[in-house]
C-alpha cells in the first residue's frame, strides 16, 4: 500500500518529466526545420542569384554576339565596297588601257573618222613643203627689200642703237602668249584626262603652233594637235571638242576685246583707219561667222545638218581632174553626222562648266593682251615715241582682223604689207621695216622654230611604235 502510494506520488514527476523531454524534443525539431528552412531559403537565393548572373552573363554574350555580327556585316560592307571600288577601278584602268592601246578610234584624228590619221601626214608633205618654200621665200624677200631700202651701214645702225632690254620684254611677251595658251588648253583636257600634264600641254600648243603659221587661216594646228593626242592615246572626239572649245573663246575674246578697244580709242581709230575700216568689218563679219558656226554645231546640231547637206552634195557633183571633191554622198554625210554628234555631245559636257569656261575666257585675255605687247615692245626698243600702249593695241587688234583673210600660211605678204600700212603713222620712218622684221621673227618665225623643235621628236616617236606595231602583226600573221 505504502509502496504503491510512493508509486503514485511519483507519476505526475514522471510525466512531468516526460512532458519537458517533449517539449525539448519539439523544440529542437522546430529549430531543425527552422535551420533547414533558413537552408533551402540561401539554397533558392543562390539558385536565384545562379540564375541572375546567368541570365546576365547571356545577356552580355548576346550583346556581344550582336556586336561581332555587326561587325562582320559592316566588314562584308566594306569588302563589298571595296570590291564595287576595285572593280571601278580596274573598269578605268582597262578603259585607259583600251585609250592607249588604241582600241577607240584607231583610225581617226578627228570624230567620225573623216580621216584616217595614218595617211594624214603624208598626204600633207607635198603641201606642207610647198609651204615652208613658200615661207622662206616671203622671208629672203622682204630681208632684201629692207637692206635695199634702208641700207645695211643704217639697219647695224639701228642695232647699235636698239634697247635690247625692250627685245627681252618682247621675247618674255612670246613666252607669256604660249604659256597662256597652253593654259587655256590645259584647263579642259585636265577634267577628261586626270593624269594630263602641263608639259604635254605646252608640247601640244607648240605644234599647233607650228602648223597654224605653215598653213593657211591657221587651218592646220588643230588637225595635227589631234593627230598627236589620239597617238598618245586620248580619244578624237574629246580632244577635238576641247581645241574647238578653246577656239570658241579666244576668238570670242579676240573680237569682244577688239571692238572694246577701239571703242575706247574711236578718235584715235578713226584718225588712223579711216581708209581701212571695211578691211577691219569684212574681219570681223569672218571671226564672228566662224564663232558662230561652232557655236550652232555644239547646240543645234540638226540645224548645222541642214546646212551641210547641200554643200556636201555639191562636192560630190564638183570634179578636180579625175577625181570627185566627195567620192560617196551618203558615206560622207554619215561621216559629217557622226562628227556633229559627238562634237555636239562635248560641248554640252564642257559648256555646263561654267567655272571652267569663265577661267579659259580670263586667261584667253591676258594670251591676247601678251601678243599685242610684243609689238609695243618692238615699237619701244627702236626708240619711238609718242603713242600709248592702249594705241599701239588698238593698231595690232585691227592688223589682227586684217591677217585674218590673208590666204596665205601665216598671213604671209599681207602681215607685213599691212604692219606697214597701219603702223606708218606710228612708227619712226626710218625704224619701221627693221621693226616689222622683228616682229615677224617674234609671230612667225620662232613659233615655226620651236614648234618644229617639239614636233620632231613627238613624230619621229609615232613612227617608231608604228613601225614596231607593224612588226608584230607581221610576226603573229607569220605563225598564224
């Protein structure tokens, strides 16, 4: 009894017990899940956090990935750009090599291959020769005409006496007149043909000049300037529109700046010229008709069509000996056609630069201004007196005009002739022909001189390649 109320006694201890063991127990396990729980929460954070930066670094790679596909389009651009550029450029350079090897035009000087440019010096040679005759002649004549009315004791005289400081200006004078008219030549063939020098423009003037002075009207210059360019490999019809262009101008300037001048001068015109007037009207009626003419060819080439059928049929019905002055009508016409055409189209290209035409036209006036000088120069260096320099230009410009119907190479006869009709009033009697001698040798002589000087070489070199072409054509029909 006693032993089971101890036993009794002590259950509530028991259970007590057993409740704090519980209650310890069930803590701890709260505390366990509540660690786990703190665990899988960091676990999802790190997840999460894994998740971000990888989401990020992703991102970075697409980003990246976008650039460097970026790139490689702009660098296939480029390539493709630089592929268009090269294939450009090898376009040009064969088009060059085409120019030079003489695959366009290989026949022509002129467009519409009016004559083939092979033939173009020998069947000149004859005239030409007859020409330089004909110049010497002109020359040994009036030399002697000076010595016999002058004297030879007064013209060494008048050497003596002479300002050669004047005969410098004079020849520096030339020089600016050639240098000028390079320039105005220079200036167009430089837009066509970005590798044209200076130096092979002046070569160029200098055998116009050349041939302008062996030939009558100056009608021979421009037909061997072509020549010789189309040999150097530049088109015929380019070359051809640039020298009628240039020929526009300084004949537009020779007659804008003579009618100016004597305007400016009437008195002292009229005083003077009062008995030649008509020579000066019939002058400039010729120049401004040229002008014109080319003008009409460059922008109404249906109109300048017109006007050339009918006098081509009339050459074709005209006989010289056996021979018909136009052996085939409609060639012919097809020829004129094709040479208006592509002179009409040049023009148009040229004429649309303004800036261009505007500089020719400014330097073209200074090239006449220089040609007027030399004879003041001269006037100046025999020691006369009295006349400005507007004057002694008034008095070129006019003569000018004159020379202008002149049929003979250089005006010949009637340059001289008419220096000393025109200038007797001007010039010292007893300087005149000693003058008119130098002034020949400064217009004619030295221009026929150096011309030749820069035309031999240019020559003597087209006959080479020719002969050298000649030969491997030779070489290859024999293999063949």
């Amino acid at each position: 009894m006693g032993k089971r109320r101890h036993a009794i006694t002590n259950m509530p201890a028991k259970n007590k017990g057993n409740r704090k063991s519980k209650t310890k127990n069930k803590n701890a396990t709260q505390n366990k899940k509540m660690i786990q729980s703190k665990a899988v929460i960091k676990d999802k954070e790190k997840i999460k956090e894994t998740v971000v930066a990888k989401n990020i670094k992703q991102n970075k790679e697409i980003k990246i990935s976008n650039e460097a596909s970026e790139e490689i389009k702009q660098e296939k651009t480029a390539i493709q750009s630089g592929e268009q550029e090269k294939t450009a450029i090898q376009s040009d350079e064969q088009e060059k090599t085409a120019i030079q090897s003489g695959e366009q035009e290989k026949t022509t000087i002129q467009p519409g291959e009016i004559m083939q440019e092979e033939n173009v010096i020998q069947e000149n040679k004859k005239k030409y020769g007859l020409n330089v005759i004909l110049i010497i002649f002109i020359f040994a004549g009036f030399l002697f005409y000076t010595i016999k009315k002058d004297g030879m004791d007064h013209i060494i005289e008048l050497m003596d006496n002479c300002n050669w400081k004047w005969i410098g200006s004079a020849a520096l004078f030339l020089l600016g007149m050639w240098i000028t008219d390079a320039i105005i030549m220079h200036i167009p063939l430089k837009k066509i043909y970005k590798n044209q020098t200076f130096l092979n423009s002046f070569k160029i003037t200098m055998i116009g000049q050349l041939f302008n002075n062996l030939t009558p009207f100056a009608s021979g210059g421009q037909i061997m300037q072509v020549y010789v360019m189309s040999k150097e490999g530049k088109r015929a019809s380019d070359t051809f529109s640039v020298l009628t262009l240039k020929f526009i101008i300084t004949q537009t300037v020779l007659i804008v700046f003579t009618i100016g001048i004597v305007l400016s001068q009437f008195n002292f015109f009229k005083e003077i010229f009062q008995s030649w007037v008509w020579i000066g009207i019939i002058g400039i009626i010729i120049n401004v008709g040229i002008v014109v003419l080319f003008f009409l060819a460059g922008t109404k080439k249906e109109f300048v069509l017109k006007i050339a059928k009918p006098f081509v049929k009339l050459g074709s019905k005209i006989r010289i000996g056996k021979h018909k002055l136009v052996k085939d009508f409609d060639e012919q016409m097809e020829k004129v056609t094709e040479s208006v055409e592509n002179y009409s189209k040049q023009f148009t290209l040229m004429s649309g630069e303004t800036m261009t035409v505007a500089l020719m036209v400014f330097i073209s006036l200074f090239h006449h201004i220089c040609y007027y000088a030399i004879t003041y120069a001269i006037y100046k260096a025999f020691g006369n007196q009295g006349n400005s320099f507007f004057e002694i230009v008034t008095t070129q410009a006019f003569l000018m005009l004159f020379m202008t119907i002149i049929p003979t190479p250089g005006a010949g006869i009637g340059a001289e002739g008419g220096f000393l009709i025109l200038f007797k009033k001007i010039f010292k009697a007893e300087t005149i022909n000693v003058s008119i001698m130098f002034w020949r040798v400064f217009v004619f002589y030295l221009p026929i001189i150096i011309g030749a000087m820069f035309f031999l070489p240019a020559y003597i070199k087209i006959q080479h390649n020719a002969n050298n072409n000649k030969g491997k054509k030779e070489v290859k029909s024999s293999k063949k």
